[in-house]
C-alpha cells in the first residue's frame, strides 16, 4: 500500500471539506493506493452523526464522493466532477465504535465518463454504504487550467 501525496496542500486558501488537512471543520481525509483500489482510514467526530451514534447518510454520501475523485485524479489521470451518485445504505456506519475505511475502484472509462464504485466499511469490513458514480472528465489540459489538476505524477511521493 502507497501513501499518496496531496498536492493540492500547496494552494492558498485550500480548504476542501473532503481532503484539506487545514480544513477544521472538515474530513481531513488521506489516501493510498492499494492495487487498483484507493483507500482511506478515517476516524469519525461525533458532530457528525444524524441518530444516536450514527454517522449521517449525508457525510457516508461525502466520503464516497471525495475518494471517487481522487480515484479520477490518480487512476483516470485527469481531473473531473460528479455528474451521477447512487447510494446504497447498508447499515449503521458508527461515530463512536472505531475507524472507518472508505475505498474505491476505476470500474470503466470511455472518452466522456469514469464509473467508480466506492464503498464504506466498518472495522469489522462490513459494507454500511455503497455508491456507483460517475464522473465527468475534462480533457487533461483543462483540468489542469480550470481545475488546478497538477498531473498524475503529482500524487505521488519521491522514490529513494
């Protein structure tokens, strides 16, 4: 398994709720790579729960989506927005009963749309909730101009 780097720490003013680390209100989310998956580790805040306990359907919903753009950046090697989301609750995903891992996986692309299919698991490696996505993509040359998308390589630290 591979930390990935996020390149986008070095913009001013980077405050994205998924992925900043700056971002106090936010997820503060990291990822690796992991064979054709990304993945991430996240420890739940309680201010985010919807019932007694239970992470709200609206941050699951946000989890999927934010590690389904990275896996654009990194396995599509382009930049894009959500165009589609379907999500599937499974079962309570827990604030206070440990870490939850989040991961996805590029399914297919063709010239306009990546489909993804993210999931969140508990830390038994249950599925809570489930999504199939799609994504617009933008030309590599555009994301970079209107997305800030810094290139493949980007992502990933120095090898020593």
């Amino acid at each position: 398994m591979k930390k990935l780097r996020n390149p986008f720490r070095e913009f001013e003013n980077y405050q994205c709720f998924g992925c900043s680390p700056e971002n106090p209100n936010g997820l503060q989310m990291e990822f690796y790579e992991n064979g054709e998956y990304l993945e991430s580790e996240w420890e739940p805040k309680t201010h985010l729960q919807g019932y007694g306990n239970v992470l709200h359907g609206g941050i699951q919903t946000t989890l999927l989506d934010e590690i389904a753009s990275w896996v654009v950046y990194v396995k599509a090697r382009t930049g894009g927005v959500t165009a589609n989301l379907e999500v599937k609750f499974k079962k309570a995903a827990y604030v206070n009963q440990g870490k939850l891992k989040v991961r996805a996986k590029l399914t297919k692309t063709d010239k306009r749309f990546a489909y993804i299919f993210s999931e969140l698991l508990d830390e038994e490696g249950d599925v809570c909730s489930q999504a199939e996505l799609r994504y617009y993509l933008f030309p590599e040359k555009t994301a970079r101009e209107k997305l800030f998308y810094p290139g493949h390589e980007a992502f990933y630290y120095e090898e020593e």
